[in-house]
C-alpha cells in the first residue's frame, strides 16, 4: 500500500484566557513523495503544529497580561509571531514611583524630546527646534504647561553632541527594536555604534541610569564592547557638559538583569 499523504492534528486547552478556556484545533496535511519518509514527514507536522500550540498559548497570555496590567509592555518578533516582553517591564513593573505620574510624565517629556532632536542631530548635523516638529507637539505642549516648568534647553544634549560628535562613529541602530530569544525579552537601545572606537550600547540618560539596563541591551546584540551612558540632563559644569560614563566589565550587571527577569517569569508566567 502507497501512502500518497499524511495528515497531523493537535488540539488542546488553554486555561488562561482573558474569559474563558481556549480550545484551538489544528490540522495539517502533506503529498509525499516516493522518496519521503513517512515518519520523518509526521515529525515535522507535528514539530509545526506545536509551534501553533505555542503561539496561541503566547497570545492568550498576553491578552491576559495587557488587560491586568497596564504598565507591562511587549514588542512582536516577526521571526516567530510572538510578543516578548519589554526589557523596561521587566526592570519596573514592581517599582513604587515616589512621584505623582502627571510629573513622571513631564520628566519622560523632556527625555522624550532630548533624544529625539540629538538623533536628528547625529543624523542630519543640525539642532531641530521641537516647537516645529509635529510629532513632538504632546511633549512639548506637556512641558510648557506642566507644573514642575521643565525645558529640554536646560539640559545638556546641545554641548555635549558636540563635544563628542566626533568619537561616534557608523551607526549601525538607532532605537530599533532587539529580540533576546534564550531569555525571552526584547529592548530598544537608543543607539548601537562604535565610541571611541569600540562597538558600544549607547543611552541618552537627562536624569538616572541602570547598567543592568545596558546590560540586558548587550545580551540580545553581537559584538558589543561597552556600554555606554551619555549624560545629557542638567549640567552645572562650566564646561556645559559632563563626560560619557564607559563600562567595560558588565557581568554583574547582567546577572542583576538576570534576576529581574526570572521574578517577572515568576509572576507572569512569561
């Protein structure tokens, strides 16, 4: 007897659905050949259909996640249609903001604004003025009506890009989106380019800075040598900036980013 095709189903349930039990149902067929193993044939539609299994378990957590906590973020792999998880969710889901959000928001403002214009910077060599630039117009109108009366002209993008322009060369991203796929997470440095010479994780920082942070940008890009942090808010230096913080030896940094991520598994299930 000739087998001209094979047929492989799987179904199951997931309980953890935002309202009830999902129970999908998959089916997959293939012709064969005279050639094909029918076993081998079998394997890799099964291989196939699990991976199904494991995308909609993964969407039906995430549905889940989204609706119960809005301060848990995720970007899509297109490689594997699955949503990690953010690397900033994983560092502050937990964290207990000791400011009201309304002036957390005009600090992410202003940060929102440095580093947009000092991409625009390294990209076009010249200062934009983010009163002209639509797509800044909620930032900014946030700033100039805020309480706390922030403005991105106090802090000290403008002398320092200039300042070290030079030492930052081809840029290979900038705040383009880096999957860890071992650990499960994603990221988006602000920028990937040699400093100084070296291949480096680069940040803009206008106020603190975590190189556990860095960190978990280094564990998902090849080849990178340092980290680096550009300190670019309020400077009372007369020279108008402050010096680039460089880290060479980040393992223990990791290792702290390491911890953040499997209490997050812990609590999420993710």
């Amino acid at each position: 007897m000739k087998i001209k095709e094979i047929t492989v189903s799987k179904s199951g349930v997931i309980p953890i659905a935002s309202f009830s039990n999902l129970k999908p149902f998959y089916s997959a067929t293939a012709e064969l050949n005279e050639k094909d193993d029918i076993d081998e044939c079998m394997t890799k539609l099964e291989d196939k259909l699990d991976a199904r299994f494991a995308m909609e378990e993964n969407k039906a957590l995430i549905r889940l996640i989204k609706k119960q906590f809005k301060n848990v973020g995720f970007h899509k792999n297109e490689k594997d249609g699955k949503e990690y998880p953010r690397e900033s969710s994983i560092m502050d889901w937990d964290k207990e903001w000791r400011i009201p959000i309304h002036e957390l928001k005009q600090y992410g403002a202003r940060g929102t604004i440095v580093h947009k214009i000092s991409h625009l910077f390294l990209t076009e060599n010249e200062w934009f003025d983010p009163n002209g630039m639509e797509d800044l117009q909620d930032e900014v109108n946030l700033l100039l009506s805020g309480n706390l009366k922030l403005h991105w002209k106090d802090c000290s993008h403008k002398k320092f890009f200039e300042k070290y322009r030079k030492d930052i060369g081809k840029i290979e991203a900038m705040e383009e989106v880096v999957f860890n796929e071992e650990l499960f997470y994603s990221a988006t440095p602000d920028l990937i380019a040699p400093f100084q010479g070296l291949k480096s994780i680069i940040d803009y920082k206008t106020g603190t800075y975590d190189f556990a942070q860095l960190a978990s940008f280094a564990a998902c890009v090849k080849g990178i040598k340092q980290l680096v942090v550009f300190p670019v808010g309020k400077c009372d230096n007369v020279s108008g900036y402050k010096k680039p913080i460089i880290k060479t030896d980040w393992k223990k940094d990791w290792e702290e980013f390491v911890e953040k991520r499997r209490k997050f598994r812990e609590n999420f299930g993710i």
